[in-house]
C-alpha cells in the first residue's frame, strides 16, 4: 500500500445566481482518498458570505462542508479541515454559487490538498 499527496487547484469567473464546478476527482478502484487541505478564494473581498462553496460526494454535499461562506486559507496556504474520505468510484467535487448580488460575476477559486492511497 502506497500513499501520496496531492493538491487540485482552479479558478473561475462565475456568473451571478450560477454554480461552477471548481474542482472534480473521480476516485480510481481500489483506492481511497482523504481530504486534508482546503482554501477558498475571491477577486472581490466584498463578496464574501454571497458565494457558497460546498463539498460534494456523488453530487451529494457533505457535512460540515455543504455551505461554506467565510474565507480559508489562501491559494498558496490552504488551511487544515477535518478530513472527509472518498472511496474507489465516489466522485469528489467542490463547487461555487455565487449569489453576490453587487457584481454581475466574481472571479473564485479553491484549492483542495488530499492523500490518495492506493
């Protein structure tokens, strides 16, 4: 058995009242991955608490990652979360709503850092 670290990272201009999808891992058989990592960020530090970043299993949110508002980490520090593991198959997601009604769009990002053991 082998483990190894990895970090996913992407950004986009979204649009008002739509939903990116940031980030998307699908688990290889016979594996499993641990979330360890997360930062979130925004080009427009007033539309915080507008943009709602969730983590999702299978197109399901997970708690306590399914309405996140507030900024973690940055995109070159990522801050420690209570890890969240996925198994051979799940398809992990992090995705964005931006409902910042002061802007048509919003430039965001996140980063995710995870163990993939194989």
């Amino acid at each position: 058995m082998s483990i190894h670290e990895y970090k996913r990272q992407n950004s986009f201009v979204v649009l008002l009242n739509a939903t990116q999808v940031i980030i998307t891992f699908a688990v290889p058989s016979k594996c499993r991955v641990t979330t360890r990592k997360f930062s979130n960020y925004v080009d427009n530090v007033l539309a915080w608490g507008g943009i709602v970043w969730r983590l999702l299993r299978n197109g399901i949110p997970i708690p306590p990652y399914e309405a996140i508002r507030d900024p973690r980490g940055s995109q070159y520090l990522l801050d420690a979360m209570e890890p969240v593991t996925f198994y051979g198959g799940d398809l992990l997601e992090v995705i964005a709503e931006n409902a910042y009604a002061g802007a048509a769009s919003v430039g965001i990002g996140a980063a995710l850092g995870f163990d993939q053991e194989e």
